[in-house]
C-alpha cells in the first residue's frame, strides 16, 4: 500500500496544507468569512456549537476516506489522510499562534488574500496526488472520471454551503466569502494546467521530414506523423504533431520556418499532459 507513496509528494501535500489553514485561520475565521465545501461546514458548527474546526475537519472526514479509498485507490487514500491530517493540525497551531495582519480592516483586501491562500493551497494539494477530504474528494473524482475542472466543481459545491452560511453571516460578508472563493477556484485552475502548460503544433509541410528530424534532434521532442489529406486539393499531405512545453513554441516555430518558411502551423494550447517529457521520464518513471 506504501509502495507507490513519494516523500516530496507528501511535503508538498504539507506544504499546501499549512498554506490553507494559514489563510482560512488568519483571513477567513479572523475577520468572519466563511468557507466552502466540508472546511465552511466546519465554520458553521464552530459559530453555532464552538467546536474546533480542527477537530470536526477530522470527525466529519472519516467516513469520506472510505469512498476515496474505493473511487481513488489506496495511494490516493494515502494522500487524502495526510492532507487531512495535515489541515487539521494547520488550523490547531495558526490557531494558538498570535498572527495579525493589518488590512485596515478592508474586506475586499481579506478577500483577495483568503482567495488567494486557499488556491495556493489547494493547489499545491491537488498538484501532488492530495486531498483535504470533503469536497475536494468529489472535484477528485469528477477531474479523473469526467474531466471535470476541479475549480469548477469546487465552486459550485461551495456556492450550497455559501448559501447555508446565511444563516450566521450577513449578505455583505457573503459576497466577500464568494469573491474569496472565486479567486481560490481560479488560482487553483492555474496551477493545475500550468503544471502542465503546454502547447500542441499542427504542422503541414513539403518538408516534414527534414522538420521532424530537427525536432527531435535540438528539442528532444516526440514527433507523432498523421495521414491527412487536402479538403481542396484531394491529395494525400502527412502532418506532423508535436506537444512541447510553452516556453518552447518559439524555438520550434523558429525550427520550421528556418526549414519550410511557407509551411503552415497551428498551434494550441493543451490543458492537460500525461507521458514522458511531462509527466513521466526517459525511463517511463513518474516525474512526481
């Protein structure tokens, strides 16, 4: 069960974590937003009843492991505890260390910060294989199964707690809870596909194979050949199809008009890549 778990895996699972629970303890909590997901459930019983939320995070997710572990398999089990874990003793220490940021007491600064401390968060969590249990089990799932953006699912998740939160915060709050969790839901997006950032080239060519040798030799890149064939011209034209990270689409556009300045390109931007040179090695090994 332990075999596939990586060690900068879990530190950086940590890593997200304390960043989470920084921001939900010194924005969210200090200054009376609320939260999203399983976290705002926790912000409702600590209003209504005082329970810690580093103690009810714990209690509510237990029964969530087992349907990660039955959807997302004993690695992501694995992950989901530690992050749990993880948040729960974040918020237990933010809690007793005295930490105070003056914002001038300015909501939309609060705001922005809450938004943006979640979404690095979670970010780094969801990067690395982790979950915080709740909701983000859910967005797991839906982004595996679905491809569903995780932020998306988040966001409307969140928007059902945010509407139960009305009952202890007024609607100006609310709105400011909202912004803090659109910002979060969009940094995390970002850091999802800019993990992966990449581009996709469509090339056609008299000279693709004078192309494609280049490309393999100065970018160590894999060239994929496809059998096309003109609309227009009825004749038969392979194109080449080459992923390549996106600080190198100006080499590579460099690479084929040096070689065929009338070859035509199209280039697009790809959200997700699993293989070697992205997420695997030369030697088929995970890269994380």
């Amino acid at each position: 069960m332990w075999q596939d778990v990586r060690v900068k895996n879990i530190i950086f699972i940590l890593l997200g974590t304390t960043i989470y629970g920084f921001g939900l303890v010194n924005f969210n909590i200090a200054n009376d937003l609320g939260e999203g997901g399983l976290t705002g459930i926790t912000l409702l019983l600590l209003h209504f009843t005082g329970i810690d939320p580093a103690y009810s995070n714990l209690i509510l997710n237990i029964p969530l492991f087992f349907i990660g572990w039955r959807i997302l398999g004993n690695r992501a089990l694995i992950y989901t505890i530690i992050g749990t874990v993880g948040l729960s003793l974040a918020l237990w220490v933010f809690q007793r260390v005295p930490y105070r940021l003056d914002l001038h007491d300015d909501l939309l600064l609060v705001a922005l910060f809450a938004g943006g401390f979640t979404g690095i968060g979670l970010g780094f969590v969801f990067r690395y294989g982790g979950t915080t249990g709740g909701s983000d089990i859910i967005a797991q799932v839906l982004h595996r199964k679905k491809g569903v953006s995780m932020g998306r699912t988040l966001f409307a998740i969140d928007a059902v707690v945010l509407t139960l939160s009305l009952s202890y915060l007024d609607v100006r709050q609310v709105m400011y809870t909202l912004v803090a969790v659109f910002i979060g839901a969009r940094v995390i997006d970002f850091m999802q596909e800019g993990a992966y950032a990449a581009r996709g080239a469509l090339i056609i060519s008299a000279h693709n194979d004078k192309i494609a040798d280049h490309v393999m030799l100065a970018m160590n890149r894999g060239v994929t050949v496809l059998e096309g064939r003109g609309g227009f011209s009825k004749k038969d034209q392979d194109v080449l199809y080459i992923v390549v990270a996106k600080n190198e689409i100006v080499q590579l556009k460099n690479i084929v008009n040096a070689t065929d300045p009338h070859a035509f390109v199209s280039v697009s931007v790809v959200h997700d890549v699993m293989g070697e040179g992205f997420t695997l090695d030369e030697d088929k090994k995970p890269l994380i």
